[in-house]
C-alpha cells in the first residue's frame, strides 16, 4: 500500500480518492522541513503547495519517493532538475486554477480601467464625482500577455469578445491560436496598451518587468501581474508609474511575499502601491477560487491515477 504524505491542506477529494485507490494517506501541515526530512523516507508521494521547499538536500532524504505533486501552477519551491535525476516523477496542475485566474485578471482589468475600486470607496466617503471618474474602453486596445501557458491562454481567450488584438510571447515556439499572435518581447513592448505576465518564476522571467522593460516601451501601459511577484520589480514599478510610463497596476502577487505566500513584508513601495488610486491589489488569490480547489485535486488525483496505470 504505497504512503503518501499530505504537507499542506487541500481538498478532501483527494485524501479520499486516493484512499479508494489503495493509498495510504499520511497528514502533516505543521513540522518544518528539517522535521519532515527526518521521516519522508517513509514516502512514496508527496502532495503540497508552497508550505516547504523541496531542494536537493530535502530531496537526498527520499529515498522512496516517486512522485512530488504540486496543488497549483508553479513549481519554483521544488528542484525539479534535481528531483528528475532521482526518477522523482514532478506533478503540477496549473489547468484546475487557469480559469480562475484568467477571470481575475480580467476582473481586476476592468475594475481599473473604469475606476470602480477608486468611485466606490469615494461614495462610502460621501463623494458622489463622476467627471473624476470617466472610465477606459477596452475596445480597440491591444493586450499582450507574456507567457502563454494554461493562464495566459484562459486570459486570451475571455478577452476576446472585446474587439481587443491580443499579443503573446511565450519560450516555446509557434504557440499562436485563434485568439493571440505570438511576438517578440520588443513587439510586446512597441506595440501593446496593456501587458499581462503569466510567466513561471525562473531566472529568465526573475524581475523581468524592470526600469529597462518599463522604458523601452514606446507608450504608456496597464500591466496585470498574477503569476508571481519576484517577475517585476516593485521599485521599477512605483517609479514607472510616478513617472507616467504606467497608467495604472493590477497586482495579485507581490514581490516580497513569503515563499508560502501567507505573509506579506510591507515595505515603502508598497505603502505607496496600497495608497496609488492607479493600483488595484489582491492578496494572491487569483487562482483561489471556490471551483478551482476542486478542479486543482482533480487534475492531481487523475495525474497520478496515470502515473500508477490506476
């Protein structure tokens, strides 16, 4: 009966899928990784989110494993090189939360552009200022998403019902569809009104949005960042947008997030970000829908139903 260790909740379905299965589930979401070390020889699989990095040295004391499953779309807490040289198979599941986040990014679009965070406070406050107030169209604007993965490709495709022409980049080659064109980042960068990172974290796409970035594009532009904030540089940014090289933000991850991300380090960029009427901020939840904790266990327990011929 091969043992599985659980190091972060998750939903029940795949505890008890799983169980159905002939698994053995083991839960653990409060020892530190040195803790852990000490017994995940024990293991045949293990099933997380962000709580503990897996790295070499962790990944020395498996000595059983076969597989890591990650409950979520990035994997930069797991050596993923590393855990393939052991013939540790590497799960992911970012289809269950593409949806999701493809509609809060949108969301957070379109709350921006026609100033519905900002008018709404302002009533709560007694001011009723329409003129202050006039919104953005997205009609006739061009959009380019950078990383055109699960996400990226869920954005795309709700934007396209906006008379909007959609740009994307991405490392791997002829990735265009029927909703976006790939391009170079330069064409990114000359060409786009609104730009929409939906990047892994890795050392190509480590603050990738920069000052360099930031004034090498030829206009003004919104930018959308819900894939993880060390891909821009928050300083970069409250100076792009001080200097009128950003209009406005749309954050959902922010740069010094813990590496759980269950805490937030507050810093004076930030307090001008939280104060900025051009920012639009949410707690790393664009990918934390009701539905999506169902879908991200579902496409885990199918992966591994296949890893196991089950």
């Amino acid at each position: 009966m091969p043992k599985i260790i659980h190091l972060d909740e998750n939903h029940e379905l795949l505890k008890n899928e799983l169980g159905k299965l002939g698994f053995k589930n083991y839960f653990d979401l409060i020892s530190t990784k040195k803790e852990v070390e000490k017994k995940i020889w024990e293991f045949e699989g293990i099933i997380l989110r962000s709580r503990i990095e897996i790295d070499k040295k962790f990944i020395d004391c498996c000595k059983n494993l076969k597989f890591i499953a990650r409950v979520g779309s990035g994997l930069e807490n797991i050596d993923t090189d590393y855990a393939k040289k052991k013939n540790i198979e590497i799960i992911s599941a970012s289809e269950g939360n593409a949806n999701a986040v493809g509609e809060h990014a949108l969301g957070m679009l379109l709350s921006l552009l026609n100033k519905i965070i900002k008018s709404n406070n302002e009533i709560k406050n007694n001011i009723w200022a329409r003129e202050q107030n006039r919104g953005t169209e997205l009609d006739g604007k061009t959009i380019g998403i950078i990383g055109y993965g699960n996400t990226g490709k869920s954005l795309a495709k709700k934007l396209s019902g906006f008379n909007v022409r959609i740009l994307c980049n991405d490392i791997i080659k002829e990735i265009s569809d029927k909703y976006a064109t790939q391009v170079s980042i330069s064409e990114i960068m000359k060409s786009c009104d609104i730009i929409s990172l939906h990047t892994n974290l890795n050392d190509s796409s480590f603050q990738l949005i920069n000052k360099n970035f930031i004034n090498n594009c030829k206009k003004p532009f919104f930018l959308i960042n819900t894939s993880r904030g060390e891909c821009l540089k928050t300083s970069d940014l409250v100076d792009g947008i001080k200097t009128g090289k950003i209009l406005g933000a749309c954050l959902d991850v922010i740069e010094n997030e813990s590496k759980s991300f269950e805490n937030l380090n507050i810093n004076s960029d930030l307090e001008y970000l939280k104060k900025s009427e051009k920012v639009v901020l949410t707690p790393h939840i664009a990918g934390w829908s009701i539905e999506s904790k169902l879908k991200l266990a579902q496409v885990v327990l199918e992966k591994i139903k296949d890893l196991y011929g089950k």
